[in-house]
C-alpha cells in the first residue's frame, strides 16, 4: 500500500506542475488559429549557380531577413526547408501582397557616386537614420503596431532623402563576385570586395572621379545605403584598379563581417519564387478555433459521460486519469514549445482517443476476470497485466505512423503527427499508472469494494467468491 | 450475442469487395474526367483560392448579395475565364474564387478589380492560399512517401511480435481501409466536388495507425486463445477471439467516433471533410479487423494446416503459396 500512496503523491505532484506550466507558458499558436500569412519561398539555381549549397540558401536567408525588419512586422520567422526552401511566417499580416512583393524579387546591390555639395546633408540624414534604426531595433519584441508603423514609414522617407544624394553609374552587384572580411590591424576589420573584368573598369572610373573629393561611394541595397566610404586622393589618377577595393573604417569582426554577408547576399544571383502562400484573417482564424474547440470539447464530454454510465466506478476512475492525461499533455506541448495548429488540435483529440483506448480495453479485461469468478483485486491486476500486450503493441504501431509522418510530413502534417505521437507516449503512462494506482487505491476501502460497480449483471454464482477476499 | 464471423465471411467478403469495387469505378470515372483519381485540392495541382468576404461596418457596403455574375464578368476582363466562384455564407457576402495559380501581382490585381466593383472586403476575414505546381506535386509525394514508409514500418514490427503472415494479412486489412476511404471521396468528388487536400493525406495515416490498432488486439486475443488450446480448429479460436473483444471494438470506435462527429456536424470548415475521412476510416477499420483481418487468417491458416497435412500424407509434396494468392481475390 505505501508504494501505493508514493504513485498516488507523485501523479497529483505532476498534474499541479502541469497546471502551473499551463497558467505560466502561454500556448503558442499557429498563424493558421491566430490569423497571419505564411510564405514558401524557393531558391532557384541558374546558369551561374547550378547548386543551391546551404551557404548560398544561408545568404537567400540573410536577404529575406533584413526585408521582412524592413516591413515592420513583429515576431517574423524565417527557416530553411529542405535543400533549396525558405519559409517565412508573418503573424498578423492579412494582406501579404506587399510582403510577397518585397520578399521575391531579387536583392539589387548597386554602387552610386555622392553628389557635389551634399556632404553635410548626408551627415544629418545619417545621424537621423541611425536614431530610427535603435528605436526601430527596441520596438521590435514589441507589439504597438502603431508605433511600429510609424517608425517605419520615417524610417523610409530618410532612406528616400539619402537615396537622393546620390547619382546611379550602372554598377551593379550583378558584377560583384565575392566580398569578404579581412583583418588589417588589431581590432580592426575591413570588407574587401572583388569585381569581374567589366564591373573592375567601372568601378575603376567611379573611384577616379570620387577620390579626394570627400564625396562618398554610395552601396546601396534594394535602395537604401549600406555604407558610403570616401576614396583617398592618391587615386585621382587611375582609380581603385585590379577589381579589388576594400572598405575599410573601423568596423570590429561582426560589422564586417555582416557588411560582407549583405553584398554578398545582395549579389546573390539566385532568384527567389514565391511557390506557396496561406493567409489567414485573424478574425477567420479565430472563428475557426473556437467551433472547432466547442465541438471537441463536446464530443470528449459526451465520452466523459460513456465511460461512466457503461464502465461505472472504473469509468470514473478512467476520466479523472483522462483528465490528468489531457494536463500532462498540454504541458507537455508548452514545455516543449509545440505551436499549436488546427491538425495539431486534431491530432490532440485523436490521442485522447487512444487514451480511451487502453482504459476500455483493460477495463474489459477485468469484466472478463470478473465472470470467470476471480476476486476484485484480482480481476483488476489482472486486467491491466493482460491488457498490456495489447495497448503496448497498438500504441507502437501508432508511434510508427507519426514517425512515418514526422519524417517526411511538411508543415501542418509536422505538427499532427507531432502532437498525435506526444500523446501516445503520455497516455501509455496515464493509462497505465494513473488509472491502475487510483483504482487500486479506491478498493482498498471496504466500501468501494462492490463487484457489481465495476460489472453490472455478473452472474450470482461469480457473486460470493468475488465479495469473500480482496 | 455470438457472433458467427467465419460462417457467413462469404457475406462479409462480398461487402467489402462492393464498397471497394463502387470506389474504384468512381475512381476510373474521375481518373476520366479530372485526370486524377480523386478530386484534387490545389494543395496537389498548384492554384489559388480566394475567400473574401464584404466588411459589413462600412455603411451601405452589404446592402445587396453578392452577384455571381458580375463576379465571372471581372474574372473574364482579367483573362480568368476558367476559374470557378462561389459565393458564401447566409446573406451572400462571401466570395470564393480558384483559380490557375497567380502571381502576387496578378492576384493584387484581381482583388482591386473585385473591391472596386463589390464594395470593401474584411481583411480579417480573408484567407489567401496559393500553392506553385512544383509545391503540389512535392506535397503530394513527401504525403505518399509518409504512407510507404508507416506500411513497411508496421509490417516490420508486427512480423517481430506475431509472425510474418499476420503481418502480411493486417497489412491487407489497411489496404482495405484505405482503399475504402479513398473510394467514398472519389465518389463524393464526383458528386458533391468534396476535393483532397494535404489534411486527406494525414487523415489516411491516421485511419491506418488507428486500424492497426485493431486488428492487433484481435490477433493479440487469436493468439491466447491459441496459446491455451493450441488443439483447437483455427475457426473456433478466430471465432471466440473476435467475440471476446467484440465489445471492446465497438466501445473503442464509439469513443474515438464521439469527438470527429461533434467536430464534422458542429466544428469549422478546415477541418470538416478531415473529420469525415477519419469517420469513414475508423468505421472501415472497425469494419475489416472484425470481419476482414479476422477471417482471412482462419482462412490462411487453415489452407497451409491443410497443406501441411495434404504434404506430409503425399510424401512431401510442397504446398504452393502462389495458388492460394492467385485465389485471394
């Protein structure tokens, strides 16, 4: 009896974990239950780049991310998929054309000469980009939408002033082969970039007219300027020749790093298609959630309310271990950070399906002991040792289809068979433990000890030896 | 109550076979017509669906249903002609549109055209899904792929816990469920335009995890049964092992039943047609682990005892397997 008591302290010790995981973490939701746009992005390769290798899906990557802080959207995620995929999902977005847009065309990496005269309304408009940029960089975990937005459209109008600065010379990052960061003295780093034979001429020409001047060479990425480094005055002659430049202005490892990664990126000549777009309104996702919560809800209440009338006091006994099952699982999903989608919830209510599973077949084990006239306490051990076989093989070959689902599956798929298999496993435990300890330890008490509660119509003969030992 | 599933499996096999046969016409018929045996959702063939619906706060803007055909006029203007609309909800301010997939720009397009002629739409309500032919045909085959894969994982693990011809006719017993399910839809394509989407795929490894289940308690009680009174005729054994878990069945498929039903009568739209297969599914399951996996293994072993038997009287005549799987059908 004491081990017992221990199962029975560690079974209620774990339900109030599991409420109080449940009240601290929140469950998060799939944008397809909270409303927002989830985007497929597919690098394609081209005559240049045959291969899409994972740096190169890594440089698609870096782009994608700096355009979506570009759209002002809280909470964003972008992830690889596979070899050549990106997926990106933007909560909240209902209208995902301008999100498409920006994101699927191709980064446009362009190198502009500073204007005469400009110099000092550079600098301000510099100073003010930078002060948007950390307000924009605080505001991000953020979910003032409003202010958000407004940093971003002003955010936008300085990068409109900048961009006015400077003149277009038709080099463009097209040209640029590599760009990379290199160390010139302690703690300092600088960016070298390489040019072919035709943006090296060019470039070369630019850097002429620029040097000694004190007017900057403007790197502008999808329109708005990188970097704006001067060239010195010894190369008013010829330029900057050989294809090579390096700019350089105390950058530490990361700023160079990161400047190398976006030209890089920026002269990435893989295009990116939109190949698979799902917007959901919020409001829609919300409606959606809600019937569809309702009617699980009530189909598990109206199974509540079978177990009991068909299995009596075990059928209580099984729906309080549901019940437990149901709190663990939940937990379970918030620890391990499941995000929770419609075939997600789907999957949630199929496993307490299983959950029922295992309790009706033990529970019609033990009738069976019942009526071949074993003692109670009998019938029940006996119930959960024979029953075992059954709920262990046919939770394993439910394991193996999530497995199987889990592996290949994409998206919404993931998430089902996800949450399907994590309930298996929790119920086998529920199922097994829970119900057996509190059955248990309700017949140890005389009063509870009644055949017929737990087998309705058991033949008198069984009657006597069932009521005579425990 | 007794059950007499070996006697009339004639009946039962005849069943089955019809519901299956009725399947794979409709399937041929829509092989035809659709070029696809079912019905497919552009989450297979690639497309855009559009569901729009009217804001109904900004004044005047829902005073009349949506009219179709203004709708099929716009599309025509925007070189849609082929697409098709539908509109929705109780008071009629609900469009649906498929279409051919289209770019973003293309897609911003139409829907301009559509709130300048209609009056504003609800972005709240909105759902947008577009899917690149290339994306559909890998979501279809990673679906396939996930159903290969589970049919050989539990063959390899019912051939480890029973013994290599239960797996075979378990696995038969899936096929059956599958191919059941599958038929229905084919058939409610046909006459409703039910299509099958990503969720169909999952609802099929789901109806194969949970008919294994099943048919693995039954096997789980023939073996006992057989362990106890190994002296007794295949039939009878089969026999009482169905009608000892016979309640079991029907209690387990009742529970798992509830909640789907609640969810296909009362629950959203996504997942209705979801629910449906599963409900189909469950009860096919159901279905063939009692009077399908049961039966063909009496049957089965049956033939081999009596070929043993047949070999060892004829001196060592090999009994032939390929006769008997020739007969199956």
């Amino acid at each position: 009896m004491g081990r017992q008591r221990i199962l029975l302290g560690v079974i209620l010790a774990l339900t109030l974990i599991a409420i109080g995981v449940i009240v601290k973490i929140p469950t998060p939701l799939g944008l397809d239950l909270r409303g927002g746009s989830q985007i497929t992005l597919q690098a394609k390769p081209t005559e240049a780049v045959p291969e899409i290798t994972p740096e190169k899906l890594q440089g698609v990557q870096t782009v994608v991310e700096r355009r979506i802080n570009g759209l002002g959207v809280s909470e964003a995620v972008v992830q690889t998929i596979g070899q050549d995929q990106l997926l990106v999902q933007l909560p909240g977005v209902s209208d995902p054309e301008q999100a498409e847009r920006v994101l699927g065309g191709t980064a446009q990496l362009d190198f502009r000469s500073q204007k005469q005269g400009t110099e000092r309304a550079l600098n301000d408009l510099l100073l003010e980009r930078e002060g948007l940029l950390s307000s924009r960089e605080q505001l991000q975990n953020s979910s003032d939408t409003t202010m958000i937005a407004t940093n971003e459209t002003a955010l936008q109008k300085t990068e409109q002033a900048i961009a006015v600065l400077f003149e277009k010379t038709g080099l463009t990052g097209d040209k640029l082969r590599d760009s990379y960061a290199e160390p010139t003295a302690a703690n300092s780093w600088e960016v070298v970039l390489v040019f072919d034979e035709q943006g090296g001429t060019q470039f070369a020409e630019i850097t002429k007219n620029l040097a000694g001047t004190g007017r900057g060479l403007g790197i502008f990425l999808d329109d708005s300027l990188l970097s704006a480094p001067t060239v010195p005055p010894q190369y008013a002659e010829a330029g900057i020749t050989q294809g090579r430049a390096s700019i350089s202005g105390g950058f530490d490892t990361q700023e160079a790093s990161d400047l190398a990664v976006q030209l890089r990126g920026g002269a990435l000549p893989v295009p990116v298609e939109v190949v698979e777009n799902r917007t959901v309104g919020a409001t829609l996702g919300r409606d959606s959630i809600q019937s569809s919560i309702y009617a699980g809800v009530l189909g598990l209440v109206l199974v509540l309310i079978f177990m009991v009338v068909y299995y009596r006091l075990p059928g209580l006994v099984a729906d309080i271990a549901l019940m437990i099952y149901a709190l663990l699982t939940l937990a379970l999903f918030n620890l391990l950070g499941v995000t929770l989608t419609l075939p997600g919830m789907a999957g949630f209510i199929l496993s307490i399906g299983m959950a029922v599973d295992a309790n009706v077949l033990i529970f019609e084990r033990t009738r069976e002991e019942l009526r071949t006239g074993k003692t109670l306490y009998r019938s029940v051990e006996a119930g959960f040792y024979r029953a075992f076989s059954s709920i262990l093989d046919s939770n394993v070959t439910t394991i193996i289809a999530c497995i199987a689902l889990f592996w290949v599956g994409t998206g919404l798929v993931k998430g089902f068979a996800l949450t399907l298999g994590l309930g298996v496993l929790v119920s086998m435990f529920t199922a097994l433990t829970c119900s057996r300890t509190l059955l248990l330890y309700l017949i140890s008490f005389p009063a509870l000890r009644k055949p017929h509660w737990f087998c309705p119509n058991l033949s008198p003969t069984a009657k006597p030896q069932a009521e005579a030992t425990s | 109550m007794k059950l007499q599933v070996i006697r009339q499996r004639s009946l039962w096999w005849t069943i089955s076979l019809t519901v299956i046969l009725m399947g794979l016409i409709a399937m041929g018929i829509s092989w035809q017509q659709l070029g696809a045996p079912l019905r497919p959702s552009l989450d297979f063939v690639g497309g855009t669906r559009l569901q729009l619906e009217r804001d109904c706060s900004v004044p005047e803007n829902c005073a009349a249903p949506i009219d179709p055909a203004i709708v099929r006029q716009i599309l025509d203007e925007q070189g849609l002609a082929t697409s098709s609309i539908q509109v929705l909800g109780e008071s009629q301010q609900g469009l649906l549109i498929r279409t051919a997939n289209l770019s973003p720009e293309e897609r911003s397009r139409l829907q301009t055209a559509l709130s300048e002629e209609l009056g504003t739409f609800d972005p709240q309500l909105t759902q947008i899904d577009s899917v690149g032919p290339t994306l559909g045909r890998q979501i279809l085959s990673s679906g396939l792929l996930a159903l290969i894969i589970s049919f050989a994982g539990i063959t390899a693990y019912l051939s480890l816990r029973f013994q290599f011809d239960y797996a075979v006719l378990a696995m038969i017993a899936l096929i059956h469920d599958v191919l059941v399910t599958a038929g229905i839809f084919a058939i409610l394509g046909l006459a409703l335009g039910v299509e099958v989407d990503s969720l169909f795929i999952v609802a099929l490894l789901t109806i194969v995890g949970f008919s294994v289940n099943d048919t693995v308690v039954i096997y789980d009680r023939i073996r006992e049964v057989y362990k106890a009174n190994p002296e007794r005729s295949i039939n009878d054994i089969v026999d009482d092992a169905v009608n000892q878990t016979l309640t079991r069945s029907i209690n387990t498929t009742l529970t798992t039943l509830l909640p789907l039903v609640a969810i296909f009568l009362l629950g959203g739209e996504t997942l209705k047609y979801f629910a449906l297969a599963l409900i189909i599914g469950f009860v096919a399951g159901a279905y063939s682990s009692i009077f399908i996996a049961s039966t063909l293994l009496a049957w089965w072993r049956e033939r081999v005892e009596r070929g043993a038997i047949d070999a060892s009287l004829e001196s060592r005549l090999e009994p032939e397997p390929s006769d008997i799987a020739s007969d199956e059908s």
